[in-house]
C-alpha cells in the first residue's frame, strides 16, 4: 500500500498536497470542533475561490515556463475600473463587459511582451505590475469607491443553497481541466515548458500560445477580481497586494513544476485551499497577524525547494538511466554533469 501510495504521489504530485492539506484539517478539527462544521467548510472554499481562480491561470503560465508577477495589479486595475464606471454610468452591463475585457487585454499584453521582446516573464510582468497598479491608482485617485449593495450578490450570494464563489470556482476549474486535458491549448503548453527550442522547431504556435495563456489568467483575474471586489463591498486601495506570491505559492504546491512542462488545474486548487487552511489555523491559535506573511513565505519557499529537488531528482534518473544503455557506471553520474554522446 506504501509503495503503491509513493508511485501515486511520483506520478501525481497534487496527491501529496491533497494529503497534507487532509492532514492539516484533522489536526485543526482537533484544535476547534467548530472547524468540521459544514458552514465553516464553506467558508474555507469561499475564501480560498479568489486565490484559486487566479491560481488555475497561472498554472497554465508556469507550464509554459512563464510566469506572471502582475496578476494582483490586474485585479486591482480591473476592480478600479469596475467600480469607477459603475460609479460613473451607473451600468452594470458596461462596467462588467469592460472590466472583463481590460483584464483579458492586460494579460494578454503581457504575452505580447513576452513574445514580442523575448525577455525573461519575470523582468517583464515586474515592469507591467508597476504600469498596472499606478494606472490604477491615477484612475481613482487613491479613493475607496464602494460598490452597491446589488453587486454583493456575486461575494455573498447563494444558488440553490451554494455560496456563488463556490459555484463560479467549480465553473473555472471545469473549464481549466478541459482546456488543459482536452485542446491543443494544454498540449501546446507543456511542449513550450518542455523545451522552448523543440517547440519552435516544430513549428509548434509558441506565440499564439504564450498570447491565449497569458490572456486566459488575464481573463480569470477578472473573474476573481469582481468577487473580491463583491465580497469587500467596494474598491481598496490595498485591493491585490501581494496575492501574486499567494497564487504562485498555490501553483507551485500543488505540483506544477517552475521549469514548466508539468502541472495539474485540480493540484492548483487544492493548493489554494491549503493556504486557506494554513491562514484558518493561524487564526484559530490567535497567531499574531504579522506572522502571517512570514509562514506563507516560508511555504512558498519551501514548495520552490521541493519542485528543486523533484526535478534533480528526475533528471538524475534519466541520466541513469541513459548511462545504463551506454554501459556507464551509474555511481558516476550526477544529476548537475550531463552525459555526453560517446563518438565511435
């Protein structure tokens, strides 16, 4: 059973995470009866939605390789506009559509900087973050705008006895499985994460991928900023600081590698509500609310050293695996010293 267990978790990283995460709800039920109650469950998911929604776009980025830093600028600028139009025209139908459009159109001018400039997602959505929320800050003028009382509907609201988040973060998650086990869309992905060069020697559409992927977190950001924006009551200026290192910690959790090439839309989630739960149980010990962002940074570096290791690990099993058909000792190969093709 252990061995059959350690294979499972080899093969599909997410599953240790979905234990961990099972693992952490015990002891909290321990610590708090309250904490196995069905409102409270709910309650976990509704919190964790806006971090899990944007969390299912990112992994689509960081399987390219890519990655995306101005995602909480994204949904700040996206709420900012939101809220301003509302408050401008009073139409609901014009600040959605637009708001929903802009945060597709910034993402997906992220990937059109990407492509365009060939330079590093990281250097480049750095700059784009500092575009974004300044814009955003020039939009408002630093004022928190509140939203109507109709809108808190989408935060707040229940279908058929289910919170709304819940219901829309199920929808992403569908949609974000299918796209990614389904359409050439995932199948592009995790070639381009593989090997950039392979790839475009393929003649694979590495920029109409880079540019569909990023615009699909640019669109997903949208989604959750709205929520986010329902579920405060209106806009922030705050709105979106430092969630990026939330949802990169979420990706990464849960089993896509930072290289790219391999992920899942379902570990993503699960990540998410892990750091739900790690927030949840902070609270329930009264932890001070300045240690916060110290355990998630730990987290995230803790999960960045664990996809370090997998990768070195798998590399080195390669790399003996192909000594083994060279006839090389396998005691001689490190993982950091590839093999070199023997002439003659």
């Amino acid at each position: 059973m252990t061995g059959q267990i350690k294979r499972l978790i080899s093969h599909q990283k997410w599953v240790a995470v979905a234990l961990a995460t099972i693992a952490l709800a015990g002891v909290l039920s321990v610590v708090s009866p309250v904490f196995l109650t069905v409102s409270n469950f709910q309650a976990i998911l509704v919190q964790s939605s806006v971090t899990a929604i944007m969390a299912i776009g990112m992994t689509f980025i960081i399987l390219t390789a890519g990655i995306d830093i101005s995602v909480g600028a994204i949904l700040f600028f996206t709420s900012a506009l939101f809220a301003q139009l509302f408050l401008t025209t009073e139409s609901y139908l014009l600040s959605f559509v637009a708001a929903i459009a802009c945060a597709i159109g910034l993402g997906t001018f992220n990937g059109w900087l990407v492509v365009i400039f060939r330079v590093s997602p990281l250097i480049t959505t750095l700059a784009t973050y500092s575009i974004y929320r300044g814009a955003a800050i020039h939009l408002t003028g630093a004022q928190n705008i509140p939203v109507p009382r109709e809108m808190g509907f989408l935060g707040n609201g229940r279908i058929l006895g289910l919170p709304v988040p819940i219901i829309i973060l199920f929808i992403v998650a569908v949609i974000g499985i299918y796209a990614l086990n389904r359409t050439r869309l995932g199948v592009y992905a995790r070639a381009l994460g593989n090997s950039d060069r392979s790839a475009r020697e393929t003649n694979l559409p590495v920029s109409r991928t880079l540019l569909a992927v990023y615009g699909f977190s640019g669109l997903v950001t949208g989604i959750a900023a709205l929520i986010l924006l329902a579920r405060v009551g209106g806009l922030q200026s705050g709105i979106g600081i430092g969630i990026e290192f939330t949802v990169i910690a979420a990706v990464i959790l849960g089993g896509t590698k930072l290289s790219g090439g391999s992920g899942t839309v379902v570990g993503s989630v699960i990540g998410a509500i892990f750091l739900v739960l790690i927030d949840n149980g902070l609270n329930l010990m009264n932890a001070s609310p300045y240690i916060y962002d110290i355990v998630r940074g730990s987290v995230l570096l803790a999960a960045v050293a664990i996809d370090r290791y997998s990768a070195m690990r798998q590399k080195f099993a390669l790399e003996s695996q192909r000594a083994a058909r060279l006839g090389i000792d396998s005691s001689l190969v490190s993982p950091s010293e590839p093999l070199r093709g023997q002439n003659g």
